[in-house]
C-alpha cells in the first residue's frame, strides 16, 4: 500500500457512502413500487363503503392492463435518457452535483406521482423518477469508488447492489400493508420525502477528491480527504502540483496499473465525450467489457425469472402467494451481502464465474422443470438462480465499471454501458412474452424452453467478457 493510502472511512466518510446510496436505493425502490398497489390503483381492488375521493384525490385511477403497462414501461424510458445525459452532468456538476439532481428529479417525480389525480401526472411522475434514477445509477458507482479506501473498495462498490435490493424489498414490504385505497399514496410519498432528504442534507456533504483533483481544486480534494479517510492527512500540501500528488484512493501503481496502465498519464486529461467513447480506438477494450458485462447481467433472463417466479412458486405455495415476491427479494438480500465479504479474497473475476456458473445451471433446470411439470424442481431453480445473480453477476459490473474505466472517460463509459442495460432490460421485456410463445407454439408443457434461450446468452456473454477482463 502506498504512501498515504487510506486504509478506512471516518465515521463522517460513512455518512457520505450511505448519502450516495439513497440514489441506488431509490433506483430498486421505483423497479416494484407500483407491483404490490397496482390493483388499488387501477379501481381493480375496491373496499365497499369507501368515499371515492380522499383528502381530496381520488382513491384510485382507473386504467386497464394495456394503460397499466405503459406507466410501468415509461420507468425504463425515463431510465435510458438519465443514463444517456449522465455523462455531462457528472463532468459539469461533480458527483455531489449529479446525485443532488437525481434526488431533486426523484422527488419531483415521486411527488408528482403521489398526488396524481388523473393519468397523464402519474406517467410524467413516473418518467421523472426514471430519469433520476438512470442518472443516479451511473454516478452511484463512480462516486463510491471514488471515495472507497483501497483496502475495502470492492466490497464497497458491492453496496450499490446492496442498496438497489434493499430498495426492492421496502417498497414491497410497504405494498403488503399499505395496497389500500387510502394508503398506496404513502408507499410514494415516502420516496419523495427520502430524496427530500437527501438535498437537505447535501450541503453538508463533500465532493469526490479524484473529481476536485481532475479540476485542479487541490486545496478542497485535500480538505475532502481529511474528512472522508483515517490517514486522509498524509494528502501531500495543496500547494504542490497534481503530478506530485499521490492519490490515495487510486491504490497502489501495480494494482492501478494492472487495472488501467495509462491512468497515471491521463489523470488530468479533458474529459471525453460519449461520442468520443464510442470512437476513438483506445477506448475499445474498457467499452467491450463495460458493455458485456452489463449484457450479461440483463440477458441472464433476471427479470424473466423474476417475472415467473411469482406463477411458479404461487403453485408450489399456494397459501403464500403475496408473500412470494418479498420471499425472493429476501433471498436476494443475504445473497447480495455475501459479495461484501468474498469480493476482495476471491476477486472479480471468479466471483462472476462463480455465479455465471451457477446461474447457467438453475437456468437450465428452470426450463427443463416447467416442461417437464416439475414444479418444485422448478421452484428451487429460481430460488438458486436468484442467489447465484445476487453472488456476481449483480453487483460486480457495477464495481468494474469505474475500475476498468480511464480516469477522463469514466463518466462517459458509465453513461454507455447503463444505457445499454436500461435498453437490454426493455428489449428483455418486450420480447420475453412473444419468444416464449413462439417456441412453445401455445404448448403450456413447452414453455420452459425460453429459459434455454437466456442460458445460452448468459454463457456466450460471459465468455466474451472473460475473454478480454482479466480481473
């Protein structure tokens, strides 16, 4: 460990990753958070004798499931614009400057969405909290890398997955108790007054030294550092120049230079611009693995597992059927803290391998239990392949993105691959449904077959990506 290496947080350095992560959270919390409302707030479920107006707005607003559809679509639309312009935002406005727009969008939108009357305010709420959270899904990471002592960085990186989970199962958690006519506005206004919380506190928050020290603010990255890290005090003075200056949250010169050989010399080069990224040939190999591992984690079928689950475990557990979505999200949950632990003794790489391998097989055993009518065989599949996604394949390429990245296009990488992951969810999405009724051609027994087809993407994407990242 190099000189001036921090080895921990300050108690205050912790406030600022716990700060950073309200976006991630945010993030997962907007994936379900119309899931468990959804029949109060389309008219579908009613309470005989309730008034049609409360507090005066309606109980609920009627929609069918086509309508219903679109509101929840828009979310990942909303996603993919947040995600393309995040880029600018970060460079511009620092990474305290993006996550403080990502709330500010964020309770906009989730008030928008709490107060609706009618349509057309939930759709825009809805697109608005879409927005916040692409942005905040692209600066999250970086920012927490950024501020990570060396010693913890990787099981540091892994609390954005972390928070993107525990986001999923509070708001379902809510939905269970609040899915009334007179309460599902809470499960929304509680997120519009997190990140009403989050601008309130960001005054008093920092912003990334390697940011300040990238725009040449010495004397504030040296004052950052102090607050952030126990030994943040070994920083060289701010009056020496950039070049003399040891960055202490960059590592050591082997581990950065395994990592990025040429980040000593682009350390205070121009940021660069998506287009830049997409183009110019020494980004090539980071935008290769950026953009397979973001593929891998959307085309591994996630959300079509997620999807089944529901159906399948409803019919393995009939008596639990509510309570069959915070099941898996639990799961999700002690599965995603294991990679806290295991990301800095076993690696990046074997951890993806670990869960690729993993995933692959419950895959494959997911589809060969639906067509054969085994549903327990069928239930446990999806019970492991959620713990083998949470292990790897869900929280590592968020770590690896700003470690793979050149400093000057870290934003811009960011920006390219969540882009991609918003666009392959939405593709997962659409096609999910008319693929699996194509293959089966409308055979019930046959629909597992599907799974095969996510299998063979995980596999092959894997393959891509461990062909260029080393680790």
């Amino acid at each position: 460990m190099a000189v001036g290496d921090p080895e921990a947080f300050t108690l205050y350095g912790w406030v600022v990753c716990v700060w950073v992560l309200v976006v991630s959270f945010q993030y997962g919390f907007h994936i379900s958070s119309l899931n468990q409302i959804s029949g109060v707030l389309t008219c579908r479920k009613t309470e005989p004798g309730l008034p049609s107006t409360y507090y005066g707005l309606p109980t609920c607003i009627p929609m069918d499931d086509a309508t219903f559809s679109l509101l929840t679509s828009v979310y990942t639309v909303g996603g993919f614009a947040g995600s393309l312009g995040a880029n600018v935002i970060m460079d511009r406005w620092g990474r305290k400057g993006a996550c403080l727009s990502s709330a500010f969008i964020m309770s906009v939108g989730a008030g928008f969405m709490a107060v609706s009357a009618s349509l057309s305010p939930l759709v825009i709420g809805r697109l608005l909290t879409g927005v916040a959270s692409g942005l905040g899904l692209c600066v999250g990471p970086i920012f927490i890398s950024e501020i990570a002592p060396v010693k913890i960085k990787g099981a540091v990186g892994v609390l954005t997955q972390f928070a993107i989970v525990i986001g999923i199962m509070i708001t379902q958690s809510m939905g269970l108790q609040l899915a009334t006519p007179l309460t599902w506005r809470l499960v929304l206004l509680f997120s519009c007054a997190l990140s009403l919380t989050q601008l309130l506190v960001g005054p008093i928050i920092v912003e990334s030294p390697v940011w300040l020290n990238r725009h040449g603010l010495l004397r504030d990255k040296a004052a950052s550092a102090r607050r952030l890290w126990k030994g943040g005090h070994a920083i060289h003075s701010p009056d020496e120049s950039n070049e003399d200056i040891e960055d202490p949250l960059l590592g050591t010169d082997a581990e950065n230079n395994a990592l990025n050989p040429n980040h000593r010399a682009d350390e205070h080069e121009a940021a660069v611009t998506v287009p830049q990224v997409l183009l110019r040939p020494e980004f090539r190999k980071p935008l290769a693995i950026v953009c397979f591992s973001m593929l891998c984690q959307q085309l591994s079928g996630v959300n079509a597992v997620l999807y089944y689950s529901n159906n399948i475990l409803s019919k393995a557990l009939p008596d639990l059927g509510p309570y069959v979505s915070l099941g898996i999200t639990i799961v999700n949950f002690f599965m995603t803290a294991a990679p806290i632990f295991l990301i800095d003794r076993l690696g990046r790489k074997k951890l993806l391998s670990l869960s690729a391998t993993g995933a692959i097989t419950s895959l494959l055993a997911v589809g060969f239990g639906l067509d054969s009518g085994a549903v327990l065989l069928a239930s446990t599949a999806i019970i492991t392949f959620v713990a083998s996604f949470a292990l790897g394949i869900g929280p590592v390429p968020f770590v690896m993105i700003p470690e793979v990245s050149p400093h000057q296009a870290v934003s811009a990488l960011s920006s390219v691959g969540l882009s991609l992951n918003w666009t392959a969810n939405f593709l997962v999405g659409l096609v999910f449904l008319p693929l699996r009724d194509f293959l089966s051609h409308g055979d019930v027994e046959k629909e597992g077959r599907v799974f095969y087809v996510f299998a063979a993407l995980l596999a092959f994407f894997t393959f891509m990506l461990f062909g260029l990242y080393r680790g």
